[in-house]
C-alpha cells in the first residue's frame, strides 16, 4: 500500500481520548499506528462514526485491528467432539477445552426449533 499523501504524522499516542476534541483536519493527516508504525487516514464517515458514538479514536493501524478481531474467530479447523446431550460423535470448530455445550444436528433442532 502507498504511503499516504499527509500534512503532517501523527504519533497515536498524541490523540486526544475524545473524538470530539478532534478537529477535521485529522482527515488531512496520517495517525501512526502504535503497533506497527505504518501511518494510516480516517475518511470523514469514519471520523463521524467515532464522534456520534463518542469512542476514541483507532491508534492502531487497519490491518492490526482487523488481525485483534479474528483472534476472536474459531479457527478452521474441525475436531471431533461428542454431543452434549445423546453422546453422538460430532465434528465442530469448538476445541475440546471449550466450555460451551456442543449438539449434534438433531438435538439442537429439538432443543431451538
């Protein structure tokens, strides 16, 4: 990706914690991401988005955000497991040492539906 065409870089650790002590002209300016120092922008949507939900500002680049999201994700990997109710040996994304109740197909449709 190009570097973006700035007026001035700003250190993520120079933002203000609210939004709306933020000016527009941040949209002229690059924020450098504390994580990886890649410089990115805020488009105006964004900014707003920021100020009408009054979060802070992002000090993290993109790409470094989108990455701390998907370490939430189960991963692709399918694992056998047994059904929480009948016993039956399923396949699931959910790791053995997870707590959470894994059915097979039809006992959850029983159970939800």
């Amino acid at each position: 990706m190009p570097f973006p065409k700035v007026d001035k870089i700003l250190k993520a650790s120079e933002l203000p914690s609210d939004s709306k002590l933020v000016s527009d002209e941040i949209l002229k300016q690059a924020i450098e991401c504390e994580v990886s120092e890649k410089p990115f922008r805020l488009i105006q949507s964004e900014l707003e988005f920021y100020r009408k939900h009054n979060l802070p500002l992002p000090k993290r680049h993109p790409d470094i955000r989108h990455a701390d999201r998907m370490k939430f994700v189960n991963p692709r990997k399918l694992r056998d497991r047994t059904c929480a109710k009948c016993g039956t040996a399923i396949k699931t994304s959910y790791a053995p040492q997870k707590p959470a109740l894994i059915y097979c197909t039809a006992c959850y449709n029983k159970a939800f539906f």
